[in-house]
C-alpha cells in the first residue's frame, strides 16, 4: 500500500466530509458512511483512548480535509453557491445515488428481515416530512447560545448520517450568516459554535455506538432509510425552486440550459462516486 496516497485519499474524504457537514441537502455523516468510515469514527469517538495513537494517524488528515473543506466552502457560498445552489447540492446527490447500492448490501451483510425494510421506509417518510416541514419555520437572530445549539446541531449530522442539518440552518435563516462568519475567521461565532459540536459529538458518540453494536441491520437500514429520505426531500426544497421564472432569472440559464447543467453535475458526482470505489480497491485506508 502507499502511504502517501492513501493519505491523500483520506485528506480529500475529509474535505468532502467537511463539506457536506455545511452543504444543504446532506451531512457530514452520510459521506462518513458513503466513503466507508462511518464505524470506525464512531468507534474511535465512544473510546477515545483506546488505540488513540493508530486512530489519530488514521483519522488525522481526515480531520485537517474536514476543516479545510468547512473553510473552503464557506469561502464559495457566496460566491458560487448562492447562485447555483440547485446545482452544486446535483453533484452530491450524484454521490448518494452511485453509493445506495453498496451501503444496502452493507446494511443486508447479516440478514435482513421485514422488518429492517420497514425501519428503512419509516425512516425515509420521517426525514422527508421533517425536512419539508422546515420550510415553514420563523428566522432566528443569531447570538452566542443560539450559536452553541447549531453546532450541537451540526455535528448531530455526523452522528446520525441522512439528518440534514444545514437545512435546517437555511429554514432558520442562520446557514448565510454561519457561512460568513467561518469565511472570516469570527471567534465569536466560531468558539460556541465549537464548543457546541465537540459537546454533542462526546455525548451521543457512544451511545450511537452501542446501538451498532446491539442492532446493526436496524441502525444500518435506518441510515438508508434516512439517506434516501434527506436525498429526495432535497428536490422540492432546493432542486425544484431553481427551475422557477425566479430561479432561471437568478441562473441567467435558460430551462434546458439549467436542466443540463444539473444533469451533468448529477453524473459527475455519481462518476467521482465510482472512481472512489475504485480508488479504495488499490489503496485500502484501514
């Protein structure tokens, strides 16, 4: 195995991890367990000191991507994502799409019975209805507790992949001003904002390590369910509203040239998706 390379596998996860955790539509737990990692970090999280030196060289340049990826992105919002919002959330719905079969098989490895498919089904209606029933939520001022609870939040989306936090953030009308505060560097927001998410993390980590240790086809099928519930509810949400008289005029696309360029964005992520696979085949990171 190369090391190098394989480091440089795990550096890019995380920054597609980090970027996930802030993009509307998914989190950074869905691409944990998209990429294959999601165990391991649960496991390292519920027992930090066991075996801490391998799993911080294992997870280290995941969490250098991750901040970076968080950082990056929060750079690009305005500057790209405002205006092609529908079709940068395309390419990563792409990466959902191209790993569904395998994180199935993957829920399916000991068994499955009826009752993991209606775990799957009930956490997919669940997630839609929530993450539909968002749009109408109030606007909330941000300050230092409100701060506090959205990086509790956030980092709820590693601990339970398919719970789409940001989306949340946007329906509350704190996902601009979260993303301008992390492009500035704003310790006011940034240090409850931490705070928050390390405090969250510590809690349910071990707990959500348990319930994979006791039910894992329950726990893996309720991940799909809720990957796939998160994934569709992101088409009337964000998708749809782009394809609009308004949406178009804010594109300056017309409707085929949006189409297309949501099309292409949506292959390319379930291509990156594949060549992933494909990159894990020569270069196994665990």
């Amino acid at each position: 195995m190369n090391s190098t390379a394989a480091w440089i596998v795990l550096l890019f996860k995380g920054m597609l991890i980090g970027i996930g955790a802030i993009l509307p539509g998914l989190s950074g737990g869905v691409l944990a367990v998209i990429f294959g990692i999601y165990d391991q970090l649960i496991a390292f999280l519920a027992n930090i000191r066991k075996n801490f030196i391998q799993n911080m060289k294992f997870f280290l340049p995941i969490g250098i991507g991750a901040v970076f990826g968080i950082f990056l992105f929060s750079i690009a919002v305005k500057a790209a994502f405002g205006k092609y919002e529908a079709q940068f959330v395309c390419l990563f719905i792409g990466f959902v799409i191209g790993t569904l079969p395998s994180l199935y098989r993957k829920a399916g490895a000991f068994g499955r019975a009826i009752r993991q498919n209606v775990i799957l089904a009930v956490a997919a209606v669940a997630i839609f209805s929530l993450m539909m029933i968002g749009n109408s939520l109030p606007d909330i001022q941000p300050n230092t507790p409100v701060w506090f609870f959205s990086g509790a939040f956030v980092a709820l989306g590693f601990i339970v992949p398919g719970l789409s936090t940001s989306n949340f953030l946007i329906y509350f009308g704190l996902y601009d001003k979260m993303a301008e505060a992390i492009s500035l560097i704003d310790f006011f927001m940034l240090i409850p904002f931490g705070i928050g998410a390390v405090l969250c993390i510590l809690l349910f980590a071990k707990f959500a390590f348990w319930l994979f240790k006791m039910y894992y086809a329950d726990m893996y099928h309720l991940i799909v369910g809720l990957v796939i519930g998160s994934s569709l509810a992101i088409f009337p949400a964000i998708v749809f509203p782009s394809f609009t008289d308004a949406g178009l005029a804010m594109l300056e696309l017309s409707f085929t040239q949006a189409a297309v360029f949501s099309v292409i964005m949506l292959v390319a992520g379930i291509a990156l998706s594949y060549a992933f696979s494909k990159l894990e085949d020569r270069y196994p990171t665990d």
